[in-house]
C-alpha cells in the first residue's frame, strides 16, 4: 500500500513537471513566433524607407508631385514609428549617434522633399538629388542591424526551446525508470495473485467476449456472465441455480461423455423471445470440484453463417459470370452467320413477306447479340441517353411475341408515347422482359385460363411510372420483398433466380429510381418508379 501511494506521488510529481515544461514551451513559442513577426515587421519598415528614399528623388526629378507628397507621408510616418520604439544600443547610435544621426539626416531629408513641394525650391530639389545616395548607405547600415538582432532574438528563443526538450526527455526518463517500472513490477505482482483468487476467475469471465455458462453436476447453471446474457436474453437472476442450459442450448450432452464435450462443435441456440440461431459450443470439465463440472463457452455465429451465405452467393455470380462469358463466345460466331443469312435472303428475295420476316430476325439477332453484351458488361459504367420508354418495352414484346401468342395472352397497353427518360435503353427493356418473362413462365406451369398481361406507362409531377401486371395467381414469396434477393425463385424447373435482383439493381443503380412487388387480384404487379431529376440530364 505504502509502495503503490510512493509511485502515485512520484507519478503526479513527473506529471506536473511535464505540463509545466509543456506550457513552458507554449508560451516560448508564442512569444517566438510573436518576436519573429515584430522582428519581420521592423526589418520590412527600415528596408521600405530605403526604396521610398529612391522614390523621393525619383520623383523629385521628373516632377511627380502628388506621388511625391504620398512618399513622403509615408517615410515620415514609417521613420517616426521606428524612432519611437525601444532600440538597442547599436541602433540608438545609429539613429541619434555623432557618428551617423540617422534621425537627423531623415528629418532633413524629409524638410527638403516637403521644401521643394511646396515651393518647387530648386535648392532643396538639388539638396535630395545630392543626399539620397548618401541616406540610404546609412539606412542599408540601421536594416543590417535589425536583421542581426532578428536573428538573434531568434536563436536565443530556440536556445531556450532546445533546454525544454532536454528537460522534458530526462523527466520521460525518469518516469520510465522510476514510476513505470516499479508500477510494472508491481502490476504483475498483483496479476499473480490474483489468479490464485476467484475473484479474478469472475473478472475473466465477465469480460469475455464468449457467453461463459457453468453448470453443476446436475447441469444447474451456477455462471452466467454478461455476453451470455447479450445472446440469450436472460437475465442473470432468471437463470442461476436452475436447470435451463437444454432450454437455451438445444442440443442434448451427456456430461459423462468427456470425449465428446472436449470437441469443438456447433449447436442451436434459443433466447428468451424463442429465436433460434447458430452458435460454436466447447466444453471444459473440472473434477477437482465437485460443485463446478462443466464450463460452457459458447459464441453467437450467425454473423459468420450470413457471411458464408454471402461468400457462396457471390461465388455463384462468378460462376455465372463465367457461364456468361462462355455463352458469349459460343454464341457470337453463330448470331453473326444467322445475321448474314438474313441479310443474304433479304437481298435475294422478292416477297415481300420474306423480307419483312427477315428484318425482323435481324433485329432479334441484333438485340440478342447487345444482351450479351450488357450482361458481359454489366458491372461496367455505360453511356445513358435520354430516350422514350415505350422503345424498351416494344423491344421487350418482340423477344417475347411468340412466347404470348403460344400461351394465348391478351397483351394490354395504356402507354404515354410522349415521356422521356434518362437512362439505357436496353437496361430497361431486360428488365421489362425479366418481368414478363416470370409472369408467362407461371401463366404456362399454372395453366392460368383467359391469361392476361397490362402495362401501363404514365407521368406524374415528379416521377415516371411504368406498372406490369398479370392474373397468375400473385406471388407466394414471403415476405413479398424477398422476391428481389439473389437466387430466390419458386420455379420448379432450373434457374438462376436473379433476374429480378438484377432489375432492381439496375433500376436503383442506371436509373436512380425503385421497384416495387405486391400482389393485386388474382395476381402480381410490379411498379418501376423513375424520378425526373436524374443526374446528367442536363
């Protein structure tokens, strides 16, 4: 006790030597920072009453008479603020000296300047011609000296700088050596004796970040520390001395099976509200007391599960990335040789017809080819024009005409063919027929009968709307907003499921609107709002 009050009063001793050095410091850098700005003031002054010199007489040559007068306010003015402030002796002998008498030479160099303004006297003009030379040796002589004593001012300052940092180092020193070591020394000592006492297990306990559950041989729960009360939302007092661990840990251990309670492994957890989550348990046993036989460390991994989840989603896009690319490559040959068969017959015939039929397939080929393209570049930035929306969702209907005329569905349209809207056309026109797409495929696995599609284009105010609707029997996600996450789909044949997290990707990132999903009567609906203020529109 007597040791540790020695170093607390060595420690506030060391303390206070620092802040006062500190503030010590502070106050010589202040008032070297001030000097140095008078200094720089004084030496600007004198060395600018050696150019106003060179002015007078200049202008006193040419007749300048009204820049003349300002000069020579300003040197008498410049000359009176210097001879007031307190001087050095070397610069008292220079201003009011025998020798030199700068003071005497300005003030007659000034009554003759003024003389010859007054009265254009020539005397005087020829007095300052004469003197000028003569007044600025004599002035070069005052501008050394402020320069000397600048500079000297400054080192003297930085003298007194350097002893405070000597003094500030040997006082870290001296804390090191006999407050910190000491202290060190005795912190381990008490750390030592502290393992050998319960209090300090508790201590352990309490501030792991696992949930730490002891429990007895009659798996009574005898440790509960904060983070198990974090996790599993009991309190303290509603678990200890009872048999609850198989309500929270739902997994079943046989605390006579060592070997299996020595294994890290993985369980269900469940908290005070009935949620269940993922959780890591290890086990250690203590025979050596009897009350104690099982210590459980458990920690919360539901971050961890949701990180993994998101790992494999993600390598599930690289996949298909890859699928994308290859498909590209396979594709792009056979998609140009279709093109120039088209074009070929196109040229070639004269029904009429088989021209038009063959126009169209070049433009279903076009558009296959720029899909390809997008999906392959679809995380790379692409230029947006402004363009009718009507236009992507036509080329969405020509992708898809066959499929509607084959299902027998009656396409219903309410569109504005005046709104325009920035962004990419094709982006959009995917995600019109991502959105038909789904409801044609549920139209033809539900054997939906009168099946029925409307799209609906409109502006309002502030925003351009574009809804998709059908009669397929709605969505049976739930919640209906999960219908957007990646590779969540209840189609029962094959698919990638990203078609409309791709949409609404799009539609936030390319467009910055949004896309909602609600189920209507006796189906879906989909709403695409974009907003009119979008960025580079002008």
């Amino acid at each position: 006790m007597h040791e540790s009050l020695s170093l607390t009063k060595r420690y506030i001793l060391a303390l206070t030597i620092i802040a006062f050095l500190s503030i010590l410091a502070f106050f010589n850098l202040s008032k070297l920072l001030s000097i140095q700005s008078n200094d720089a003031q004084l030496v600007n002054m004198s060395g600018n009453q050696k150019i106003i010199t060179r002015e007078i007489a200049f202008y006193a040559i040419y007749y300048k008479i009204d820049k003349l007068k300002a000069k020579i306010i300003e040197m008498e003015k410049t000359h009176n603020i210097l001879t007031s402030l307190k001087m050095s002796s070397e610069l008292h002998s220079i201003y009011f000296g025998q020798d030199i008498n700068l003071d005497e030479k300005v003030k007659t160099y000034l009554f003759h300047a003024k003389r010859f303004y007054v009265h254009r006297d020539g005397r005087s003009q020829n007095y300052v011609l004469k003197n000028s030379e003569k007044l600025l040796l004599d002035l070069e002589k005052a501008v050394a000296v402020y320069l000397n004593e600048a500079s000297e001012n400054t080192r003297k300052l930085q003298k007194v700088e350097t002893y405070i940092l000597i003094l500030t180092l040997l006082t870290l020193l001296f804390e090191a050596i006999f407050i910190f070591m000491p202290a060190n020394k005795a912190i381990n000592s008490r750390t030592e004796e502290l393992i050998e006492e319960k209090e300090f297990s508790n201590a352990v306990i309490e501030s792991s970040r696992n949930a730490i559950i002891t429990l007895d041989s009659k798996m009574r729960i005898r440790t509960f520390n904060s983070e198990a009360e974090k996790i599993f939302k009991y309190t303290k007092e509603e678990m200890l001395n009872r048999a609850k661990f198989n309500e929270i840990v739902l997994d079943k251990y046989n605390i006579e099976d060592l070997d299996s309670l020595n294994r890290v492994q993985e369980a269900i957890g469940k908290d005070k509200n009935g949620k269940k989550f993922p959780i890591r348990i290890s086990f250690g046993t203590s025979r050596g007391n009897k009350d104690i036989a099982i210590v459980a460390n458990i920690q919360d991994i539901s971050k961890e599960k949701l990180n993994d989840k998101i790992l494999e989603q993600q390598a599930k896009f690289a996949a298909l990335g890859e699928m994308i690319a290859i498909i590209a490559h396979q594709w792009r040959q056979p998609l140009a040789q279709l093109n120039f068969n088209c074009m070929y017959i196109r040229k070639k015939s004269k029904d009429k017809e088989i021209i038009e039929e063959t126009i169209a397939n070049e433009e279903i080929i076009q558009f296959m080819s720029e899909t390809i393209t997008n999906f392959q570049d679809f995380y790379k930035k692409s230029d947006n024009t402004i363009f009718n929306p009507m236009a992507s969702i036509e080329q969405a209907l020509k992708i898809l005409a066959s499929s509607i005329k084959l299902n027998q569905i009656e396409l219903k349209k309410e569109i504005d063919s005046k709104i325009k809207i920035f962004g990419n056309l094709n982006s959009l026109a995917q995600i019109v027929l991502s959105i038909i797409q789904n409801s044609i495929d549920i139209i033809k696995s539900d054997k939906i009968e009168s099946p029925t599609i409307s799209i609906t284009l409109k502006d309002s105010e502030k925003h351009t709307i574009l809804t998709i609707s059908d009669n397929a029997g709605g969505i049976k996600i739930e919640p209906i907003k999960d219908v957007f996450k990646p590779f969540n789909t209840k189609k029962e044949k094959a698919s990638t499921g990203i078609g409309l997290y791709m949409s609404e990707i799009i539609i936030k990132n390319q467009f910055n609107g949004t896309i909602e999903a609600r189920n209507i009567e006796n189906g879906a609906e989909f709403t695409i709002i974009l907003p009119h203020n979008l960025p580079n529109l002008g």
